[in-house]
C-alpha cells in the first residue's frame, strides 16, 4: 500500500516522495500468458496531462480527495476529468509539437466500467508496454508498478475493481543511470503508454505460463512441455496439436506441469514457416497459439539450423517510424520483412530492447529468423544490484513473452560494453538465467573489438553461445587495413557475428566514393567491409547497421539533423540508398 499525507503540505517537503510506491514491483513472476484470451482493450482517448514536477505522486492524486474528514471541500491543484485526452496506444512526444523533447512524469487517467460474468471470474490489467516506468492506481489504491519501457507486465484487480473504476497510470520517461537502459543511448527516448492496455477476465484457476519447444538433439522427434498453473494446484492437463494428432495429458503438481512427447513435425525454417495450432486446457483454461517447430544450435563455427549449416543473412532495426515513434503496426513490420527480404536476407536484429510481440508473431509466419536483446547498453551501472534486477527482470518477461516463438533464434543479454570485472559478473549472470529460462536458443551479445590486441577478445564470450561482434572500420575507424590483422588474430571457437558495421549517408547526398555522408561513400564502405568478410571462416553472419534512419538527440550535424543516417533506406521509409543494392547483392550470391 501507498503511504497515508495527513499533514497538510507535508508533499511538498518531501524528498523521496517515490519511495511510498515502489513497495509492490511488478515482476516477470507476475506475466501473464495471454495467447488465445479473449482481451477487452483498454485502448483509446485517456485523459492526460504532463507533470513535470511530479505534483500527481507528490500529492497522492489518485486518491482524488477534494474534502477534509469533516466533508469542507479542499482545494485542488488537478482535474482529471478536465484534463485534456492522448490516444493510448501513442509516444506522446508523437502528439503533441510542445511534448517532443519531454522526458519527464506523464498522468493518464480513464474511466471503465465492469460487469461480473461469473461467480468465481478474476481479473487482470495488461499493459504490453509504458515507457518507461509505470505507476498504476486503482479507485484510489496503489497497485503496483514497473520498471522496464519495452517489456509487459500484469496486474490482478480481482479484489479492487468495481462497477465503475477511475484508472490512473502515472508514466515517467526520464532516463537515469540506474536503470537498463541507462541516461546515455543512442535512440530517441520516447514516452507514454504506447502498445495495447487490455482487461482479460479468467476463472479461479488459470494457466499463467507455458512453453512449448522441439527437444535439443532428439532428432526433431521429442516435443517438450512446460506449464505453471495459479489456482487449483493439481490435476490433469491436456495438450492438443490437432494436425499431428497429438492429445498428451500432463501431470500437474504444485502448480507445475511437465511432460515430453514423440511428434514428426514438420519443420520450421525461412523457406517453409510451418505453423500449427496448439492448445493446452487446464480446469477449464485454455491457452491456443500457432507454434512452430525448429531446432537452432551451434557446433563449433557453425550455427545449425534443423541440422543444416546456415549463415545469418541479416539486418539490424530500431522500433523508430517516422510519424507514430515507437509505436508500430502489422503494416509497418510486414514491409520491415519486406525490405529484409529484398535484401535476399532471413534474419533481423531488434535492436536494442524488446520490439513488439506483434513483431515475433508475424516473423513466425513470414519466415523470418530474429535476434531479440534487452538494453544493457553502454556504460550500465554494473555495480548497482538493483540495475541488475532490473535487466534480469526485463530479460525474464521477454522471453517468458517470445519462448513459444519459432522465428526467435538468439536472445542477447547486451551491446558494446567494455569487459571490465562487473560487467562480466553482470551480463555473465544474464547470460546464466536466459539458459536457465530456455535451454532451446543461443545466447549472445554484441561485444567490442580490443583495440590494443586487435582481435576479437573478451571474457565473455566463454558465457555465449555465439559471439556478436560490433566493428566500423571505414566508418568512426577510418584505417581499414587493421579489420584484416583483426580477423587474422582472431581464432573464436564458436560462430561470429558481425553485429554492426556501416556508415552514414543522408539520402540524395551524391559525390566521389571518398566523399563522408555521401551515399557513395556509404557503399564504399559495404564492399569493402564485405570483400573481407566473405573470406573470414569464423564470420557466420552478419547484421549491418542499419536498415531504417532511426532518430538519434545526439546527432547534430548538417546531414543527421537529429537522425542517426546509417539506414540503407531513409527515414521515410520509401528512398533506398545505393548501399541497399550492394548489401542486396551480396546476400543474393551467399547460398
């Protein structure tokens, strides 16, 4: 519970005012699986208002009290019903020219009503993503909050929901170093309550997690279960995948349930994305999803995919449209995978925190291979245990979130950090529970060069199962020559990928091949970069920086103008530089 002001003025005294709401965390533990659930969207006109002084936590807002215990009435410095509306799902910096550059508390508050379908229904709030910390508040109580811009979290409101309910979420987007990720990124840090809010009604029993995978070296013939259940602890459970006629009961215990059974399926992969329909049922709850069946691991240079050698053909990508922000749509993901494919490539890295789940899902059925990763980016603070409960966190309801799909090949538990002692304990760690989690997928992270050795060393690639390496030599590295002595000194045991690489070229810029920001130059740099490559055995795919000019604070210069320009095509999302062409053909000639 929130802590009770009955002194007047007390708030504006206060100095950790914050610390009254952050007693109940919402927490990975917490997720709720929502695949096949009926949701009632909470989407729409909220009331908002921007608070920079954060008036709303200082002065417990959410318990509207406009009169004393004596019934006088009180002032009040807020109206919410009077406030004026933001559109949930938006980045409010997206909305509103005044809200462009904020990054502080935004207040949203709406109205909904409830009816009871039946006698034993619970309840539960969804949020699939508030950037970047959410404080969630009930008909007048504290519920709970979360930390984590680019991961869901879920709340139950059996027992605080009423016929009519004022919902307020107050959102702060401030950055801070402390949190993953930290003050200091290279994208734009939007705001607000930017992807579905939804109401999702259960029965006393449900089935909170599942995990449904192709057994590791089974010969593509042993499907594996896992189940968590809430409610009534034990009792049978029932997997059905129709199309292979399969009905397997499992054994629940302790409101856990395993079990592994024989299947052929037909499998998963960029040229075939077969998908089935799978349902587990449970007490009357029932989950339903189209999942796919594939097999990724690596030996020793090689990554493996169904059995078979496959170099990763790929691109990164930010969540970053030029007129919704962070925000995205179906449409806007298919022509992501359209351009990929263009590019005769099958892999796609969501840079650098969780895009949407919609992302994965349409990837399962296009055929399309992805690496997803938190941000512990940069100069994490490493030595801050709360920091790394916070990444850990975030990294446990992404893949209790994506686990079930197919198109999912690595989860990265970083970018470009130096290999210090902490970091390594930090993202070793991280390392450690995305095994723990899922035994099924590699493990990355996008490491950094040792410029003084130049070769590719750091002490955590022993913790990874393939080893993503960032370098732009012809870019911030003008002295290409030294790529070569790197990757002769380099002799990995385990597959690389080339995870960024590049150069910035604003789109129509034209001049001589030695000419920066042109889009020439740019090329220049992809040919280079790829005639080197393609020699290299170790190199087992690769992920240029970038596909999509992607808004950047920090890039300043004439040609940026606030974008980071190193996308093969513009920020419109339609002019494609000359660079697209000569990635386009390389991957066309890699079998």
């Amino acid at each position: 519970m929130c802590a009770k002001k009955d002194e007047a003025y007390a708030d504006i005294h206060e100095v950790d005012y914050r610390a009254s709401y952050m007693r109940n965390r919402l927490q990975a533990s917490g997720l709720l699986a929502i695949a096949g659930r009926k949701a009632e969207l909470l989407n729409g006109e909220w009331h908002f208002m921007e608070d920079p002084y954060e008036s709303s936590l200082r002065g417990h807002w959410y318990k509207e009290i406009t009169t004393d215990a004596d019934g006088r009435q009180l002032p009040s410095d807020f109206d919410p019903d009077d406030w004026g509306y933001m559109h949930v799902p938006s980045c409010w910096n997206m909305e509103r020219p005044e809200l462009y550059y904020y990054e502080n508390l935004g207040m949203y508050m709406r109205t909904f009503r409830y009816t009871r379908h039946t006698e034993d229904e619970r309840v539960f709030l969804h949020f699939e993503g508030a950037q970047y910390r959410a404080y969630v508040f009930l008909n007048g109580q504290c519920i709970g909050y979360h930390d984590g811009g680019s991961t869901p979290f879920t709340i139950e409101i059996t027992k605080t929901v009423q016929k009519e309910n004022r919902l307020f979420v107050s959102v702060d987007a401030s950055r801070s170093h402390d949190r993953v990720p930290t003050e200091n990124t290279d994208w734009f840090n939007y705001g607000g309550l930017y992807r579905d809010v939804m109401l999702i009604r259960t029965g006393k029993t449900l089935i909170t997690d599942w995990f449904v995978r192709l057994r590791r070296n089974s010969g593509f013939k042993t499907i594996d279960v896992d189940m968590t259940v809430d409610g009534v602890s034990e009792g049978n459970a029932f997997l059905e995948i129709p199309e292979l006629g399969v009905k397997q009961e499992i054994t629940v215990k302790n409101g856990k349930g395993s079990g592994s059974f024989y299947a052929e399926p037909e499998l998963w992969s960029p040229e075939n994305p077969k998908l089935y329909e799978v349902k587990l049922s449970y007490e009357g709850d029932t989950l339903s999803d189209r999942i796919g069946f594939r097999e990724i691991r690596v030996e020793g240079n090689n990554i493996l995919l169904n059995g078979k050698e496959r170099f990763l053909k790929g691109i990164c990508v930010h969540e970053d449209h030029i007129d919704m922000g962070k925000c995205n749509t179906d449409e806007n993901i298919r022509e992501i995978i359209q351009n990929l494919k263009d590019l005769h490539g099958v892999f796609l890295r969501l840079a650098h925190y969780p895009h949407t789940r919609r992302f994965a899902q349409i990837a399962d059925e296009l055929g399309v291979m992805l690496w997803e990763e938190i941000p512990v980016y940069w100069a994490i603070d490493f030595t801050n245990p709360k920091t790394y409960e916070d990444a850990e966190n975030q990294l446990s309801e992404l893949i209790k979130r994506d686990r079930n799909r197919a198109s999912v090949i690595i989860w990265s538990v970083g970018n470009e950090n130096p290999d210090t002692d902490e970091r390594l304990s930090f993202m070793s760690r991280l390392a450690k529970k995305a095994h723990e989690l899922d035994e099924t997928r590699c493990v990355s992270a996008a490491c950094l060069v040792n410029m003084k050795k130049l070769k590719f060393e750091d002490r955590l690639m022993e913790h990874l199962d393939i080893i993503g390496q960032n370098e732009y030599y012809g870019w911030y590295t003008p002295n290409f020559e030294e790529l070569l002595t790197i990757l002769d000194n380099s002799q990995p045991t385990k597959p690389v990928i080339i995870t960024e690489f590049g150069g910035g070229a604003a789109a129509g810029n034209h001049g001589p091949s030695d000419m920066m920001w042109t889009e020439e130059f740019q090329a220049e740099i992809y040919r280079k970069q790829f005639a080197v490559q393609k020699k290299c055995p170790f190199i087992k795919g690769s992920t240029p920086w970038i596909m999509i000019d992607f808004r950047a604070e920090r890039r300043l210069n004439r040609y940026q103008k606030g974008y980071n320009r190193k996308g093969l095509i513009s920020s419109d999302r339609k002019t494609k530089k000359l660079a697209f062409k000569v990635v386009s053909d390389y991957y066309k000639e890699i079998k």
